[in-house]
C-alpha cells in the first residue's frame, strides 16, 4: 500500500440512469464522458494531472493538487451548466442527462489493486449519494446540483474568490453511515430533502370516514379481510393477504 496523497476529488453522477434502457445507457455515458472532459479541459486539468475512476453511471477524479481548485469551482459554476444546455437542447426527452456532482479534498491511498482507499473519499461519495443533493436536483430546472465539503467551503468558496459566490452557497447536513456529514450546497437547500415528491396514494376503500358513503354490511358467512390485502382483484387472490375475523362454526361442527 502507498502512503496517502493529498487529492482533489471529483464526483460526477448521472440522474435515473438505471431507469433507462441499453441503448439510452450508451448514449448517456458518452454524453457524461465528453461533459466532464470538456469541463476539466476549460480548467487546465489535462490527462496528466488526473486519474479516473468509471462507475458506469458516474465518473470519480483524483485530480493533482497542483491544478489551481479555484479555476476548476469557476469550471463548475459555468462550464457544466451550459455544456447541459447544449447537449439537453438537442436531445430527446428520453435521452435528457441531469448530473449531480461533488468536489471535495481528501488525502487518498492507491492500494496494488488500483483501488482507491480515503476516509475523506468515502464521506464525499456519501454526499453524492445523500437525500439533499438527490432532491436539490430533483427540484432544480437546469439539470445540475452541485455540492463542495466543508474542507472546499473553509478553504476556497467562503473568501469570495472571483466567479465564486460565497453567498450563493448553502450549508447542509447530510445523514452518512457513520454521522451527520456537514457540506454547502450551490443554491437554495431543497424544500423536503429526503422525501421525493408523489403523488397522494387513493384512500383503501375499507379504511373510509364517517363522512364517506356508508360501507354495505358484510355477510356473517364471510371471510373479512383487514390490513393490506395486496393483490385481490376481480375475485381472484395474488400475493398475501391478512386475515382478520373468524368464521362461524356450522350446525354439528366440533368445538
């Protein structure tokens, strides 16, 4: 195993990407592969200066620290977003590509697998994959979310370096395996982080009100179903159910 290196990470992944078909897929890495190199390119981080790892749905760097983190947050702020205009414009809706992206620092070991092995690492792979980034994006209307740590804030963002707005940035906590895990997120925090937003499921007919019509008596003779009964349709039973209730004992049957 190597000693640790100081490294600035970048975390780049693609919005419902499994929900897509084969073909679909394809097109969306393409599509990420160029967004990301094109963007890193605007920055002066060539192919000398980073290492990347693919996760099919979503693109990790390890990037040099000598490449400037100022000149590549700028890339960020401005190169991603209109590089989405670009691509999405010409796209169809099928193949829309919408990123959720996180820059951090970490000091990180290469280990003789070419695995990449980092405390910091893993606690910015745990902000990409946190409910606050998911539903900020999920309520953005320019396809991009993009969170920096808090080691990225106190170092770069919160002293107002040109083309970066330390007052566009707002501090959130993401829940993480091992704790709360603070981090700031470029734009307002999502109004229900955590809770997709869905439609408001139809009421269990035999869970009504008293205000509701009244329910028709049910036969004594009956089985009654309560709870969940999962799968009854048209008189047939699929998947399972639960029971409530007894039926009556019939003339001459054993107590």
């Amino acid at each position: 195993m190597t000693d640790p290196l100081a490294r600035t990470v970048l975390l780049v992944d693609t919005e419902r990407f499994s929900d897509r078909d084969d073909v679909q897929q394809a097109y969306l890495r393409r599509m990420l592969y160029g967004i990301v190199d094109r963007t890193l390119m605007a920055a002066g981080i060539d192919q000398t200066l980073r290492l990347r790892a693919d996760r099919g749905d979503a693109i990790m760097e390890l990037i040099d620290p000598s490449a400037p983190l100022t000149t590549l947050l700028r890339a960020l702020l401005d190169e991603v977003p209109a590089e989405l205009r670009s691509v999405n414009r010409l796209a169809a809706s099928s193949a829309q590509i919408r990123l959720r992206v996180v820059l951090a620092t970490a000091y990180v070991v290469i280990d003789e697998y070419h695995g990449w092995v980092g405390t910091e690492l893993n606690h910015a792979c745990r902000l990409l994959d946190g409910d606050v980034l998911r539903a900020a994006l999920r309520e953005r209307a320019d396809d991009y979310a993009l969170c920096v740590s808090e080691s990225v804030y106190t170092g770069i963002v919160r002293h107002d370096h040109k083309g970066i707005p330390a007052e566009r940035f707002t501090s959130i906590t993401v829940v993480g395996k091992n704790g709360p895990l603070s981090a700031w997120l470029y734009g307002p925090a999502p109004s229900e982080p955590g809770s997709p937003k869905a439609a408001e499921p139809e009421p269990d007919p035999g869970l009504r009100s008293e205000t509701t019509a009244p329910v028709p008596p049910v036969d004594p003779t009956s089985i009654r179903f309560r709870g969940v009964n999962n799968g009854v349709v048209a008189g047939g039973v699929h998947g399972n159910i639960t029971i409530g209730g007894t039926l009556p004992r019939q003339s001459g049957e054993p107590k």
